[in-house]
C-alpha cells in the first residue's frame, strides 16, 4: 500500500490567506470614516481611486508627495501590545511632511508587514491610520497587509505610509519667500512623536535598565504610556494658519533634530537663531539626558526637544498667527527670528539656556 504524501501549501509556509481576508473586513469600517467625496470605489481593489477632476479648481496645481515610516517606536507597541495609536504617528510622519510646502493633504495608502497575520491587531494597526487620516484631513485610499513568516517573528510588524498632496504654485511655500527679520514661531510637540527612538531604547533599556510598565514619577505615567504617545499631527492647524495669516515657511521637526530641519527651509543668505530659553522640554528629554549621560549636543540632534512643528512668518503677522493657533488648541510662541548668515556656516542655531 502506498503511503499517501501530502504536498507544500503557502498556508504551511506560514502564509495565511483567510486571516489576511479577515483582516481587510475587520478594517473597512475604519478606513470608510476617512473617505473624501473625490475618492471612487472601496477597500479591496487594485488601486485605490481619487477623482483628480477636484484639482480643476487650480490655475497651476503642484502635486506633493512624500513617504515614511514611524522606526523603532513599533518595538513599544508590539512589546505593550497597543496597536491603535501607531497609525497616527505614521500620517503624522507623513502629512505633516506634505503640508510643510503649503500643500492640502489629500490622499495615502498605507503598507503594514507583519510576521503572522492576526486579523483583530491589524484591523487595529489600520483603525489608528484612519483616525490619524481624519486628523490629517486625508483620506486613506488604500494599503497592502503582506506576510513575512521566516523573516520576522509571529509578533513582529512595520508599518510604512505614502502620501499626496496638492498646492497653488503661487501659494508654494518654502525659503524663497523668507525674509530677514522674519519671526520663527515654534509648536509644541506630544513629547518624543517618532523620532530618535533607537538612542532612546538604548539609553532607558539597556544602559538604565528601565521597564516599560515601570511608573516615572517625573512624567506622570508609566514609561511604557510616555513611549507610545502618539505623534501630534498638525496639518489641519498648519493650513488653517496659512488661511489665516501670511506664512513663508514650515519646518516638521523630525529625524536631525530642531537646527537641521529648521536650516532645511533657510535660505543660503539667511540663518534662523532659536532662543532655547523661550521654552521648556518636556521631562522625557531630561530622562533621556540624565539616564544616558547623553550631552544637549547629541539630544538636540536626535531628538525634537519639544518642538514639533515650525513655522516662518513676517513680523507683521505674528500676533494674528499666535492667536490662530491658540484659537485651535495648538501651544505656540515666538521662539526665533530670521537674520543676515553673514560669515555663519549653519542655517539654524539654538542659542542660550532653556527655561526651568
């Protein structure tokens, strides 16, 4: 009698093609919360679909793309098994790129691998994306779930984003509209957002030997909570202040720090000095520093030191941008000013002493 065999099946490779399924229905409701009236067709296509006819209304429509991830900081949530906030770092990561140029986010998609496909955790990983969608004022179009049994773990995932924005080409903004004397206004950040993450680890893990459910008297919460706070996503506020008030520039402080992403948007001729005194980190920058032994230098170029977002505007319009941002719950102040480089080699420097 001959042994019956049973032959090789992408599902015993580790390839689950009916969680992946679930997964897709688990999330329609999310991504349908996102959906803008320009955007044809549902969750489960090919391609995603957005009406471009809307750009009609431009004389000389810019289209602005951009595409990111949110690093290490999936690490904490995988270890804290907290799925939902992560997709708001990732459109925060992303938008907030593309709104720096004056551009209205309109539409992303999104790509999440994972090492086992667990249906409620991706729906989950994708609820968080939505909702950072509707904070952005984008839609999210569509995305790709793929399984990588053999190259991660079963409880292993990324995630990445791409996005597409849209911007008058007279309305572009950018170091060629700043001036000197231009006022440089900063918004606070959330705390750490997405940036960093790997020296941070390092320094509270490794060489402090922190724990993530461990309570941080100086911040309030667990260590864990502080880790994981989702990034602050500014693009509503970033448009609603150009509609409001004359902006030259955005910078989204990110990976590099304040200097570098500030220097970003200054032109050759002009430098952009920030007075550290005008504000106070928040105390997971001061535990990062003090655990570590890490010198200001090296925080400053890592880490957002409570800056999450910058903008450039005439002196003219300082009080009335100001009173927008406050107007929609966003921290704010004057944190610099714009000035001739001279012999300086930099574009952005931090200067003095923070406050407290």
């Amino acid at each position: 009698m001959t042994e019956k065999t049973t032959g090789a099946s992408y599902a015993a490779a580790g390839v689950d093609i009916e969680a992946g399924d679930r997964a897709v229905e688990l999330m329609k409701e999310w991504v349908k919360k996102t959906q803008r009236p320009e955007v044809l067709g549902g969750l489960g296509g090919f391609a995603g679909l957005f009406d471009a006819s809307a750009l009609k209304r431009y004389e000389r429509p810019l289209l602005a793309s951009a595409t990111d991830g949110v690093g290490t900081k999936v690490d904490i949530a995988r270890q804290l098994g907290v799925y939902d906030t992560i997709g708001h770092d990732l459109v925060a990561m992303v938008m907030d790129d593309i709104v720096v140029c004056g551009a209205e986010p309109l539409f992303m998609t999104d790509y999440i691998c994972v090492g086992k496909v667990h249906p409620e955790r991706v729906a989950a990983i994708v609820k968080g994306i939505a909702e950072g969608c509707v904070l952005a004022g984008c839609a999210l179009v569509g995305g790709e779930t793929a399984e990588h049994p053999g190259l991660l773990g079963p409880d292993d995932f990324d995630v990445a984003g791409a996005g597409t924005g849209v911007v008058e080409y007279d309305r572009l903004l950018g170091a060629d509209r700043i001036r000197t004397g231009d006022a440089v206004i900063a918004m606070a950040s959330s705390g750490l957002h997405s940036n960093g993450y790997s020296l941070v680890r390092h320094v509270l893990f490794d060489r402090a030997g922190m724990s993530l459910d461990q309570h941080v008297e100086e911040l309030g919460r667990t260590l864990g909570e502080e880790l994981l706070e989702p990034t602050k996503i500014y693009s509503l506020d970033c448009m609603a202040l150009t509609r409001t008030a004359e902006v030259h520039a955005y910078s989204h402080i990110t990976g590099g720090g304040l200097a570098a992403n500030l220097a970003r948007v200054i032109p050759d001729h002009l430098h952009a000095t920030v007075d550290r005194s005008t504000w106070t980190p928040g105390a997971i920058f001061d535990l990062v520093g003090k655990a570590g032994q890490v010198e200001q230098l090296e925080l400053e170029k890592t880490l957002n030191m409570g800056v999450g977002m910058m903008a450039v505007v005439p002196q003219e319009s300082v009080d009335v941008a100001l009173t927008a941002l406050a107007d929609r719950g966003v921290d704010a102040w004057v944190a610099g000013e714009i000035l001739d480089r001279g012999d300086l080699t930099e574009g952005a420097t931090l200067t003095g002493s923070y406050a407290g």
